[in-house]
C-alpha cells in the first residue's frame, strides 16, 4: 500500500495531532489557507482564457480566491490546477484509459475554501452546462475536480490519490446481512485493538472502496461506513431528491445543469457526515476514508441521475 493511501486511512484525529506537526515542522506556509482579495463581487466567476485546449480564470467569494488553470493534454485527457487562498490543488485525468490521480500535498482547505469551492462549483455548472453542452477533457475535470474538492471534510488532510480502471456497475447490494436480517437491524462493531482488548480509534477506518458503483436515483440502498467510534455500521439508507439529494456525488440538490452521479461510494460519505458531522468540524475528519474513496466516482462516474430539483 502506498503512503498516501496509508496516510488516507489513518484516522484523522490522530493525523490532526501527528501528521499536522510533521506539516508544520516541513512547510514554511501554514497549513490552514488565509482568505485573500477576491477578483470581484461574490459569487463572480471570471474566464481569462476559454478556448479547445485551455481555461482559465478566477472565482472570488466573501474574500476567498480561487485561481483554476485547466489545460487539454490529449484528445481525452487533461489535468487541472486550482489555487485556493493560497492552496495548491491538482489533478490529472484520462477519460478514455479511466486513470487519473489527484494531489493535494498535505493541505487543509477550512471552511473558507470549502465555501468557495462550493460555490464556484455551481458558478462553473451554470457556465459549463454539463449533461447538456458537448465540453472538452479539460472543462469537465475542471467541474468534477472542484466539485470533489469542495466536499472535502473541513479538517481533512489533503494527500492526494491515484486510480486505474475502477471497476464499474449497476448490480445494487443486498440489503441485508450476512444472516439475511435487514441492515438497519445489524448491530455495530467496536473498535478494540486485537491486542490489548482497549477500544483504539486505529482499528477501525478500514477501507470499504466500491469502485464505481451506481445507486438508483431513489429508493433504499445498503450504506456501511466506520468512524473512529465504531466499526463498519450497515444500515439501509434513502437517496435522491426526497432526502436532499444524499448519494449524489456533490452537495445537496439543485445545482443548474451539474452533473446527477449517485453511487454508493458518495452515499457512505454522505451518511457518514450526518452521523459524525465529519464534513463540518474543522478538527474532525471523521468521514476522510470514505471521502477518499469517492474520488473515481467524483472524477470517472457517469451521469445516471440528473439534475434533481
């Protein structure tokens, strides 16, 4: 296993105390960003350079900045760089061969880049019209990459990530468990060090990656996710637009012509913050593994809903 994805299923209170001294220790800029000069009003997204090989521009939001250079490397493949007040994101991907990667060098965006990234999110859907205009490798990385980013649980240490040929499908999971008893009646596991006996928030955040696969647009589905409390805890879950949009890949409903991928990756995350607040707490990244694991579904997944509203 690669050190980001050992860093990636480290339980982020633990990384909050070790691996924030080790930033500290190594990086002459703090971790956290600092809110700059915004290029115009709220909300004002700006294209420098539009055209079938670049996009370029700025977003400005209650005082953040967000700088994004998107560029066409090949006929299906494109990488993207967003500065967040400061912050260096980056991420690469080939649409056709399904890999990519992204990085974020041991950075945490906060609540001020969150809250920009999620707004020029629906500034880029707005302009883009993804699921409707015919855009280029580098205008939708540019809308998936930004709109991965902008979920990412407040206080959670951006390592970055690579994928290859995630393994794609529609077939749901059961919803039940191994015994055959309704998900929402099995019972939770505690997190207790196999050597000691004592609960230890280290044995759990296990890896629960699904690959790419697709939810329906509503409905009940089977949800399993852990945290530092407990184990993998499975329960039947509701997505779609009756529940505010939970399952899709992205914050909420009713994002003007944004993409509808619903997956059970997205659905544990989404799960995840409504137990623990993970996404919220700026110290607490309770819900960071099951982020990580959505990246491919983020950057890779089709549309399979829509736009719900």
């Amino acid at each position: 296993m690669s050190i980001t994805k050992v860093l990636r299923r480290m339980p982020q209170s633990m990384m909050g105390i070790g691996l924030g001294l080790i930033i500290a220790a190594s990086l002459p800029t703090a971790v956290f960003a600092e809110p700059q000069q915004s290029p115009g009003p709220n909300g004002d997204l700006t294209f420098e350079v539009r055209d079938t090989t670049a996009v370029q521009g700025k977003y400005g939001l209650a005082g953040s900045l967000v700088e994004y250079d998107a560029r066409r490397t090949a006929a299906d493949r494109a990488t993207v760089t967003v500065k967040v007040n400061g912050v260096v994101l980056e991420a690469t991907v080939d649409f056709a061969a399904r890999t990519g990667s992204w990085q974020g060098h041991g950075k945490i965006l906060g609540g001020e880049g969150k809250t920009a990234l999620a707004g020029m999110e629906k500034a880029l859907a707005g302009q883009l019209r993804p699921g409707k205009a015919v855009l280029g490798p580098h205008e939708a990385l540019l809308h998936r990459a930004v709109n991965y980013w902008s979920e990412a649980p407040a206080g959670y240490v951006l390592t970055g990530d690579s994928f290859s040929k995630p393994a794609e499908s529609d077939v749901p999971k059961p919803l039940t468990d191994e015994k055959g008893e309704p998900l929402a009646a099995a019972g939770e596991e505690e997190c207790l060090n196999a050597m000691t006996g004592e609960q230890s928030a280290a044995a759990c955040q296990q890896s629960n990656e699904d690959g790419i696969l697709y939810t329906s647009c509503s409905g009940s589905h089977a949800e399993c996710h852990d945290a530092n409390s407990h184990c993998f805890r499975c329960a039947s879950a509701n997505v779609g637009k009756s529940v505010n949009c939970k399952g899709r890949c992205g914050g909420g409903c009713c994002v003007p012509d944004g993409l509808g991928i619903y997956t059970y990756d997205c659905l544990d995350h989404d799960q995840c913050c409504g137990d623990h607040g993970g996404c919220l707490n700026p110290w607490d990244g309770e819900c960071g593994d099951e982020y990580g694991e959505a990246d491919d579904d983020f950057l890779l997944g089709r549309q399979n809903c829509g736009w719900q509203c």
